[in-house]
C-alpha cells in the first residue's frame, strides 16, 4: 500500500515498524460542545484507513484523544456555572453518540487529557533535564531552537517564522528566551482545574498530550499520525519537536493530513451562518449519506459541502442500496444447482472488480476510485443477476460487494422501515417526557427517529414529521 507522507510529500511504501501490526494516531476533538462536520471528516476518512488495513489481516492498534482540558472547556463551564470535567464528560458522550451514528469504529484507547497528567510532567521534567525545556515564573516553555529540524513537516523556514513574529508583542512574551518557544504547562488562573507539578499548580500545554498519549498507548515511534491539515502547524510541529527531544527517536514514520470542509465553496463559520454540527446534519440527511458523501472525494482534495452535491450522493448510495436489496431478494427466491460457465465468468468479472478496489485503497487511500469501482459491480449485477441464477452464486456476489461497502462503513443490510403508527407512539412518548422535564429522554427519542431518516418539526399545531 503506498500512503502519501506529509513530511516527504511523496507516496511511500507503507512497511510497518512491526510486522503485521499498525500504531495508529489520531487527533481527536476538544470537548465543549457537539462536534461540526468538519470534524467529521478526519474521523470517517480515518476509520476508512483502520476497516481496509484490518480487512488486509493487519492488527490496528487506533488510539484518538479526547482534549477535555483547554481554554474552551473552561470559558463553557463558567458560562454554565458548572465544572469543566462536567462539560467535558457531557461532550465525550455526546461525540460518541455522534461517532456511533457515522459508523465510525471505537477507538481501541480513547484516552483523555486530565487521565495523563504526571506522565506529561514527567516529558517535561525530561525535556528540561536535556536542556530543551526551561521555567520561568511557573510557566514552562520548550526552547524551539534546541531542535535543529523544526519547521520539517509544516516546511516552514524558523528564520522567517521569526521575522514573521518580530513586531508582535502579546503578554507573557518578554519572559520567553525567544518569542518562537512555545508552552509546555502554565500556571494555574483563578476558577481554572489545576494540578500539582514541581513548577506549581497548573495545567499542561495542548501540544504536549498527544506527544505522551500516542507514547504510552502505541510507542515512542507511531506508523501512521493523522489528522486534519490545519494541524499540521504549529500542533503536529510541536508534537515533533517535543517528541523527538525527549525520546531521541523518530516520532513517527507517516504523517496523513486530510484538506478541508468548504459549506457553498466558503470556510465554514459561525459568522457566516454556515456553521454546521453532526446534529444539525443529521436532521436534515441520514448520517450514512454523510459518510459516503465524504468518501466520494479523495481525502487529500478539498471537499465543497452543498445540499446540491450531498443530494447526489444520497442518490448515488441509494442505487447501491436498491441493487443489494435486488440482490437479496432474488437469492432468497433463487435455488441451488449446478454452478454454469455463464455464471463462472460473472464470478471471475466480480474477482477482478475486487482487485481493483483493492488497487484504488491501496493507492492512498483513494476511495473516490474504490466506490467507482463498486459502481462497476453494482451495475454487472444488475444486468445479470435474477432469481433464476444459482443461489449460491448470488450470494457470493452479494457477500462480496457486501464487503467491500463495509470497508468503507457503509452499511448495505437495510432494516426495516419504521411503521407510521410507530413513529406517532415515539413522537406521543417524547411530548410526555418533554412535559416531565426528561430533555434526555425526549432527545433520545428524537435522536432515534432521526437515525431512521425521520425529522420532526415542533409546530404551533404540535409535532409534524416527514421521512427524509
């Protein structure tokens, strides 16, 4: 397989550092409020990664934070008048949901920030005791020019980084040695969660978790760090320079980077009212279009979000969705009997179909080529595949296509439709526990239907639905 590594800006080989078994790490989201669709997208393109190399025998160790102590973890709390492990601990639970409704798959570790803590003051204390690191009034800060190859991922020159800073004073920067240094823990403000440390109370830098939770859950080297583009600088260049001066080894052997989420060809902000979360989405298409939706573009190349493009992959994804239905249908009323030479010759055409998928995933991931190629399948199906063809033969050609959607955490087995009069018994229970004050419950419910592809709409006259 041959991914395209950020740091080399070419395709390599992809070899494992272990035979057989792949490190994967992902940065994960920042826990405050519900997760936006562009957060979506690393986590189904990477997931996609995980389903292909487990489908390929690989043993996938997946390992993506949870951020659930930051600036904006605590400016909610206050803003609620709650704890910020409250806030955090709501929100984890909320992109799970989230993640769950994508068809993402649950990360082998999930490991959280405050859970790290000595073990972040420990690579501290190590960086310091290498002279890459030093104190100044409780806040400690990571000597930049200690690292002689920093800028190498983000190809950024640190002379021009300097010049690029030298006019800009904020506070706190005269007590730097030099203003590219960054901070490794800060001291404890008033009202903010703090721990223990040898440079007083406080808390850790952002940059610093995931230098010590991929270390501790994979290794000191990784296969395969991921995430979206923008974090390429200054996060994923920290992560290198804090890394790979405390632990004197290559931090990691391939750097993937997916390119943004445009909404209507413009970048996405709550300023601009196309600030979209998974939620909001999800009211408004079924999830399982998102995701195919994401994987119809190559994970490298910008992605335009509209309801004009998201509609034609619902179209799209139901074409696949009826022809596995077909297929169903006809193996059930099919028998078995001898397999024909017309029938041999399909089977080997859905043989070579499957290799080329193959080629396309195994090209950098490119599931754009790969759901093309399903296409082909779906279509050889459909000319020529009726009751009236082996049983058998129908199910491997249905087994096998099956597969391949899976891959991509599509899901083909379509259950069956809710009734009508089931939805008004949910919509009668919801308006019962909204009158008890159950919020919880009366999401749930709604979050229920909405996985179904009904969307409700509170009206003047009470609740209206529609299927989508």
């Amino acid at each position: 397989m041959k991914i395209y590594n950020t740091m080399t800006r070419t395709k390599e080989e992809f070899v494992p550092i272990n035979k057989g078994k792949v490190g994967i790490y992902v940065c994960g989201p920042t826990v405050y409020d519900y997760i936006h669709i562009g957060n979506a997208r690393p986590m189904i393109v990477f997931d996609t990664l995980r389903r292909y190399l487990l489908y390929k025998g690989y043993d996938v160790n997946y390992v993506s934070n949870f951020t659930d102590v930051d600036d904006k973890i605590i400016k909610r709390a206050i803003e609620e008048g709650v704890t910020s492990s409250e806030i955090s601990e709501r929100y984890i639970e909320e992109v799970k949901k989230d993640m769950q409704d994508l068809n993402v798959l649950e990360a082998t570790t999930h490991p959280k920030a405050t859970e790290e803590i000595q073990d972040m003051i420990d690579m501290i204390k190590t960086l310091i005791e290498k002279g890459h690191a030093y104190e100044v009034n409780g806040t400690v800060y990571f000597r930049t020019r200690s690292f002689p190859s920093y800028g190498k991922l983000s190809k950024k020159n640190i002379d021009d980084l300097e010049a690029g800073h030298r006019d800009i004073k904020v506070a706190g920067e005269d007590e730097k040695e030099d203003f590219l240094d960054f901070v490794l823990w800060k001291p404890k403000k008033e009202g903010e969660p703090s721990w223990s440390s040898p440079w007083g109370e406080g808390r850790p830098g952002w940059h610093l978790e995931c230098s010590v939770m991929s270390k501790k859950y994979i290794g000191d080297i990784i296969d395969i760090h991921a995430g979206g583009e923008d974090l390429i600088f200054p996060h994923h260049e920290n992560e290198i320079a804090q890394s790979e001066a405390a632990n004197d080894v290559e931090f990691a052997r391939f750097w993937m980077h997916n390119a943004f989420l445009k909404i209507d060809g413009e970048k996405m902000s709550k300023s601009l009212g196309n600030f979209f979360t998974i939620r909001d989405i999800g009211k408004k298409y079924p999830l399982q279009v998102i995701r195919f939706f994401m994987l119809s573009a190559h994970y490298r190349s910008p992605l335009n979000f509209s309801d004009t493009l998201v509609e034609s992959a619902k179209a799209s994804l139901e074409r696949i969705l009826n022809a596995m239905s077909r297929l169903e249908d006809a193996g059930k009323a099919a028998e078995e009997k001898e397999v024909t030479e017309e029938e041999k010759v399909l089977l080997s055409k859905m043989e070579d179909y499957a290799a080329k998928y193959e080629n396309a995933m195994e090209d950098d991931l490119n599931t754009a080529d790969a759901i093309s190629v399903i296409f082909e399948m779906v279509k050889l199906a459909n000319s020529s595949i009726s009751p009236a063809n082996t049983k058998s033969v129908i199910e491997e050609i249905y087994n096998r296509i099956e597969k391949l959607c899976d891959i991509l955490g599509i899901i083909t087995r379509v259950e069956a439709e809710i009734l009508d009069s089931e939805i008004e018994t949910l919509i009668e229970e919801r308006q019962a526990a909204r009158k008890a004050k159950n919020f919880a419950r009366a999401d749930e419910i709604r979050d229920l239907l909405a996985g179904q592809g009904i969307v409700l709409e509170d009206t003047r006259q009470g609740v209206k639905w529609k299927r989508v």
